[in-house]
C-alpha cells in the first residue's frame, strides 16, 4: 500500500497498517478501516466512523487502487501553526507514527507542531511542546 | 553675608509667590535675587508630570524606550517594534496563525477565529453542487459564518443573471466542517471546474 498524509486541522493521533486494513488511534480509542473491497477504477467516498470522535476526512481523506492493483491512500496528520503541506507518497511499511510526516514549510505565528504518538511535536527542535 | 548671620534668622515655613531667594555667586562673591518660582516649579512639574520632562520620568514605557529594547512596542513601529517572541496574554499568544492542506487560519488571544481557502469543483453539467468540506482549523462552536464565491470559471454565471442564475448557501456544519452549496436554475450548464473561495469567522473557544 502506498500512503501519503495531509496536513489538516485534526486528525487520529497515530494509525497502524496491517494489509489493506488500517486502524486509527485518537483519545484512547482505536477503529479499523477495511480497505480492501476498493476495485481498481472504483470511486472511494469515504469511509464510516463509528467509535472516534472524528470526522472520516479527518482519517481517510481519499483513496484508489491502481491499474496494477496497488492501493493508494491519503491520511491526516494534525497540524498547529505554521506553513505546512503535505507528504510525498510513500510505502506504508516506512510510515513510522512516532515522526512527522507532513511537510513543514515554514513558521507563522506561533509555535509549530505536528501531532504524533509522541504528541505535539516542534518540527523545528524534535521536542514534544 | 556671614555665615552666623544666616543662623540667625528665623526659619520660614512656607513661600508666596513674590518672595525671593539671595544667590551668592561663591566664586565672585557677587549676590543677586532669585524669584521662588525658578526653584519651585520644575519640582511641581516632575511631581505632576505637567510641563516639559524627558520621557524617562512619565511611565515605565518610556524607561523602556530610553533602554532601546525590543521588548517594548514603541508608537514609531519599524523595527523597534520587532517583538522577538509572540506576546502573551494570559499565558496564551496573541495571535496564531498557520497555512495547512485545508487552508488558512488565524487565531486571536480574545477567541476570534477566521479561516479561508479554495476549492477547486467539478460543476460540469450539473443544476446542483454540495459539499461538506474540513476547515483547516476548528471553531468551539456553530455560531459561527461562512460565506463563499466563485473566482473564476464561465463569467456569465455571475454577470448576466437574466440568461443563468445561480443561488449559493453556506453553513457551519460542525465545528470542523462546513456545508457549502450552489444550485443553477436558469440557463444552460456549465462544463468544468469552479474554484470556490471561502471565508469563516467564529470563536475558537
């Protein structure tokens, strides 16, 4: 699977990949989304959010399977202040939860962060805020 | 005159405004006469930040002006107004702002919230588009506003509105989302993409 991460206003905490199936971690709960009946050409529209107090564009902002039947799918990462933007696409045996993935661009106003396991990190110093 | 012939003379108690000093110029020995009001009023103008004083004296403001600190706002702006960090109030920076894959946002100390961004929408051949799209930051409540228009696309839909018609609405929908909506009831359809420029205004907390 290949997935690669929007930087936005919320987002679960953290996620886990196993196969087609990822689960979402946010506030001490955790739900899974089966992915794997997407066809190739088919038309993702999201998915159902039953247990986590999020939005589903707030965890699986979009997806597709390719032609070669690989499938493709953009996840959130919550961001605070400054410039940022979104990830390169990457294999999903790389994503580490622990790291930010978004692209950080630049400071605004305020301090910066990206949330991770770790929690609110400052992608200019490494340290949880 | 003598030392012992000052001594001598009786203490006064207080001064009118006609009374006068001797000055005795040690250095020549030349006396002269000195109104009361040389020596009392600028000592009435320090203590009643009246009359002309350096800006040192008026407030601590200006104790950091005379500092040339730029810690210190200061009315003449420019550099000397280059706060090194953000200022608080209350433990909380005056003013955050940040720029993600949802849009803009900006957040004041006082609560006062604005987000904007564009979306791009596929409205080809359609009477009626609806989305709910992710602001790029939350409000804490609904009472909020949202307004929107279209920057570009087929310029008819908006300048001729005998020929095409077109109606929008806009609406929080929860605090980290919005409802946007255009419906086109007149006239033929448009083929293409709309970028749709948004605006909201609320409280985040």
């Amino acid at each position: 699977m290949q997935i690669k991460f929007l930087a936005t206003g919320n987002s679960p905490t953290c996620y886990s990949i196993s196969s087609e199936v990822i689960t979402a971690f946010y506030n001490e709960a955790s739900e899974s989304f089966d992915l794997s009946a997407l066809e190739t050409n088919g038309k993702f529209t999201g998915v159902g959010v039953d247990t986590l107090s999020l939005n589903s564009q707030h965890i699986i902002r979009d997806a597709y399977r390719d032609d070669a039947g690989e499938l493709h799918v953009t996840l959130c990462q919550a961001v605070g202040p400054g410039n940022w933007g979104e990830s390169q696409e990457f294999d999903s045996s790389d994503y580490d939860p622990d790291v930010i993935h978004v692209e950080f661009k630049g400071a605004m106003a305020g301090t910066p962060w990206a949330l991770t396991r770790r929690g609110k990190v400052n992608p200019e110093t490494g340290e949880v805020i | 005159m003598p030392q012992k012939q000052l001594t001598a003379l009786p203490t006064a108690t207080d001064a009118a405004d006609d009374d006068l000093l001797i000055k005795r110029d040690t250095s020549s020995g030349t006396d002269e006469k000195l109104p009361i009001s040389v020596l009392r009023d600028p000592i009435l103008d320090r203590a009643n930040h009246t009359g002309t004083q350096p800006l040192s004296t008026i407030s601590d403001a200006g104790t950091a002006a005379a500092n040339d600190t730029t810690d210190f706002a200061q009315i003449s702006g420019g550099s000397n107004a280059n706060f090194t960090t953000m200022p608080q109030v209350g433990g909380a920076p005056i003013v955050e702002s940040g720029s993600n894959s949802d849009g803009e946002w900006v957040r004041y100390a006082d609560g006062t919230q604005s987000c904007r961004g564009v979306h791009t929408a596929d409205i080809t051949d359609i009477n009626f588009w609806i989305a709910t799209l992710p602001l790029p930051a939350s409000y804490i409540t609904l009472a909020g506003s949202v307004a929107f228009c279209c920057v570009n696309g087929d310029s008819s839909y908006w300048t001729d509105p005998d020929e095409r018609r077109a109606y929008s609405h806009a609406t929080m929908n929860s605090t980290g989302y919005m409802n946007l909506g255009l419906s086109i009831d007149v006239g033929s359809l448009f083929s293409g993409n709309a970028a749709i420029s948004w605006h909201s205004y609320g409280k985040w907390f």
